[in-house]
C-alpha cells in the first residue's frame, strides 16, 4: 500500500496495480480474485453497434463507481472510452467538443479506433495531492481528482486490459510574454534566475483539466433536482446525449464543453499551508483580448498583471496560481459576444456603461451563464484553504469560492492605468453592478454609469452587407421595396 498524507490531516491510501500484483502473489490468489473484472473489449471497426441506452439491456454491465471515497480503488475508474460499451460508467466522451475531430479521424482512416495510447511517460512530472477535499463532493464535483493517476492509481485495470483515459495532465513550461519583458525592462519585475529567467521568461508548473461531472453534486450546487439537470441538458442539446434520460444508473458525465488550465509559479507543495503566501486569479476565457489584444474590455491586461503578481509572490517564497477556464463570452460564446459588440456600439446613444449589461440579455436572453458554481474546484484540487491576494474584482467569483470554505485575505482591483480607453464602459458598469470597487474605483454612482460611453465605430444601422443583399434581391425580382 503506498500511503500519501493529506495536508497535515488523516493519511489517504492508494493501492496501485503493482501493489495488487505483490499480494496476490503472496496470497496465491489469481488476477480474477482482485475484485477487478475481465474487460469486456468492443470492436469499433466492427458494423454492429451496441446501444446501451437503457438500464436493463442486456450486457449492460457498467462498473460502479464511489465518487467521494478516498481510495481511489474503492471510487472506481472513470470509464469513458469506446472500448467497453457495456462496462462504461460515464455519459460522454474523452476530449470535450475535441471528440468530434476523432470520430474524423477514425471516418477518414487517420485513426485507427482500437488504438489504446501508451501512458507509459506520461505520469505527472510534479506531485498534486492528495487532499482532504478530493473525497468531499461539495468541494470536487466537476473534475476527476484522480484524473492525473490513472498509471498509478489503476494500473491493475490497465494491466487487465480496459482502457482507462487521464482526464488531467501535469507538466511544466516557460512562459514568454512581452508584458514581463517589459516589467524587467521598466524594474517592475527583477530576474531571479529561478522564477524568472533575465530575458523575462518565467518558469511554470502547470496541469489541463477535462471536466468530469458527478450529475448528483452539480444538481445540488445548483438548487435543481438530478432529473430535471439531465433533462435540460437533453433538451437543450437537441438530445445528443440521450443516456441523460435513460440511464439514471450511470452518475458521472464528460460533457462537450472546454476545460482548464492551471498555471503555478513556485513551489506547488506549498499551496495548502496557509502560512505561505498565495496569490490567485481565476480568468475566463476572452480570445479577443487575451490573444489579439482587444481593448474593448481589460481581460488581457487584468491577466497578465496577475501573472506579474504571481511572479513577485513566487520570489518571496510563495505561490502564485492562474486558472484559466475556457468560458468564451461569459459561456455564450464568440459569436454571440460579437454580437453583443454590434448591438452595444448600435445602439441609441453609443456604448453606453448604463446599457452594458442590458445588450446582453437582449441578444442571448440572460447575462451570463458562467454560473461560478463549479468554478472552486480545481483550488480545492490544488489543496487551497487560503488565498492571501485574490487578483479579481468579480463579486460573483469571490463568493463561490469563499462559500465553499476557502478563506480570501486581500482582493487586488486591476490598476486603472491598465484599462484601455474603450474598456472604461465595462469596468465602470461592472463597479456599478457590484465588482469590488477598491481603492481605484471609488464614487461610480448612477451619473458617472450614464456619463460613460464608448468609442463610437460608425456602424451603419443597416450595414452595407445587407444593403448588397437586398439590391441584389431586388434587381433579379425576388424582392420589391
């Protein structure tokens, strides 16, 4: 048995395949009393297809899983693979939305469907966990705290065959930004040669998760019943994932939505002492300014002064972790942010920071659907109990996290010389709305939201694509004016 403590509190016990080997060669039991099972293997390439999609089919065997219990043994593996259609426990599959570029590659015969990856040099190249919180539902219901083990914590399941999938890889990296080049270059930031190297590049630890959700926990966080979670997400997939209805058995799902990054700087075993300082953003994801630098909101520019942040607090003997969510827009999506833009640069009077939210909830019918419900776990993943300088101005992040038991000393607003011009709307109608104002954003009343408005692009109301379109129309008869 190999016995890892749990930050100071009782010991969690992991038995691994190799562990389960010695004893049963000590005992002279065979690989069939393990409590393992034989794998019952499905051919892809096969025509036949089996559907399992009701409890009582035939076949349909899925192996049980504990979620919540310390002993990864006794939890059970997350089988999602296409491999063992009969023995899977989960709804789903491997990779998010990226699951559709497999099936291309098998329909394209890039991809040979019976491939089962070599995990061998895989294994995490730094230690997380185990934790306390890993075996508390309440803290970790959206991830698979195991997901990072799966050579060492079900090495017996893989040596008889099944093909288990981690669903979180750790490694480490050299980050590159110019924002730190320039910070080395002002003073800001001073090169250490161990956290950050004298050309600006800093040193990371970091780990991609995959969401693996326990159905039961996430109804709960979100005041619903189990039924009618799987119901709505039914529905509102136009029923892609029918074993939502029909297999009320099976309790964990991988749903085809982007995961996460966590990104650390400095020493990670130092995350759970509450005594080392820990600085902390949670960013959700905004290609246009993250990547392509986008001043119409503060995104880059409030992410990269926490990696700063992260930095400084790394080269005092702490920690600093970013968790980078792949929430496009709020979760709407790219598309409807663009057209969110249109409609707020439209609109009668300009861009205006009174109407911020309003364009919003006219164009996709609700505010936000990043729902901050689900956003804790990963800290309670990393063993956080502690956050001495929350980099967020968000009232709806601190809340989730700090209601789950974690402990928020100081919140850090982003400087206001880091606010694009044309970002001004969203941060004051944010401030406004409830984001913490700080010491920066004192006074945002009702006057200064109505006084605040955006830089105007002189879009046309009726845009020349479409005024294209209906002269077109209506040279060739289809449409008369």
């Amino acid at each position: 048995m190999k016995s890892y403590e749990a930050s100071g509190k009782e010991p969690i016990t992991m038995v691994t395949g190799l562990i389960a080997k010695e004893k049963n060669a000590k005992d002279g039991s065979q690989d069939n009393d393990d409590g393992i099972p034989e794998p019952e293997i499905t051919s892809v390439e096969s025509s036949f297809v089996n559907l399992t999609s009701h409890t009582d089919a035939f076949g349909v065997d899925p192996l049980p899983i504990s979620w919540g219990h310390p002993d990864p043994m006794i939890r059970g593996p997350v089988i999602c693979t296409v491999r063992h259609s009969s023995q899977r426990n989960a709804i789903g599959a491997h990779s998010g939305s990226y699951c559709i570029y497999t099936g291309l590659a098998v329909a394209t015969k890039k991809l040979d469907p019976d491939y089962v990856p070599n995990l061998k040099l895989t294994t995490p190249v730094f230690n997380i966990g185990p934790y306390k919180s890993w075996s508390d539902p309440k803290k970790i219901g959206s991830i698979d705290p195991f997901g990072h083990l799966t050579t060492e914590c079900f090495g017996a399941y893989l040596k008889k065959g099944f093909d288990i999938r981690p669903t979180i890889a750790v490694t480490k990296a050299h980050i590159d930004l110019p924002e730190c080049r320039e910070a080395v270059a002002c003073g800001r930031l001073v090169p250490d040669g161990k956290v950050l190297i004298k050309n600006g590049t800093s040193i990371v630890a970091k780990a991609a998760i995959e969401p693996v959700w326990y159905l039961p926990e996430i109804a709960r966080r979100f005041s619903c019943t189990e039924t009618e979670l799987r119901h709505s997400i039914f529905r509102m997939t136009n029923g892609m994932y029918p074993e939502l209805i029909t297999r009320p058995d099976i309790k964990v799902f991988l749903p085809p939505i982007g995961g996460l990054t966590i990104y650390i700087w400095g020493d990670p075993d130092t995350i759970p002492d509450e005594d080392i300082e820990l600085t902390c953003r949670v960013h959700d994801e905004c290609n246009g300014s993250d990547v392509f630098g986008s001043d119409i909101c503060t995104c880059r520019p409030y992410l990269t002064h926490a990696i700063e942040e992260c930095i400084k607090t790394a080269q005092r003997g702490g920690c600093g972790i970013v968790i980078y969510y792949r929430k496009e827009g709020r979760s709407l999506g790219e598309v409807t942010k663009y057209l969110v833009y249109n409609t707020r640069k439209r609109q009668e009077g300009g861009d205006s920071a009174e109407n911020y939210f309003n364009c919003t909830e006219q164009v996709a019918g609700v505010q936000d659907t990043r729902f901050q419900a689900l956003m804790p776990d990963p800290l309670h993943f990393l063993g956080v109990t502690k956050i001495h300088n929350f980099i967020s101005m968000s009232d709806m992040k601190y809340n989730a996290i700090t209601s789950t038991g974690i402990k928020i000393v100081n919140r850090i607003e982003i400087p206001k010389d880091l606010v694009p011009d044309d970002a001004q709307v969203e941060i004051t109608a944010k401030v406004y709305h409830g984001y913490n104002a700080g010491k920066a954003y004192q006074g945002i009343d009702k006057d200064e939201l109505k006084k605040c408005v955006g830089r105007d692009y002189n879009y046309d109301i009726d845009p020349p694509s479409a005024k294209k379109i209906k002269t077109t129309a209506a040279v060739s008869g289809e449409v008369s004016e």
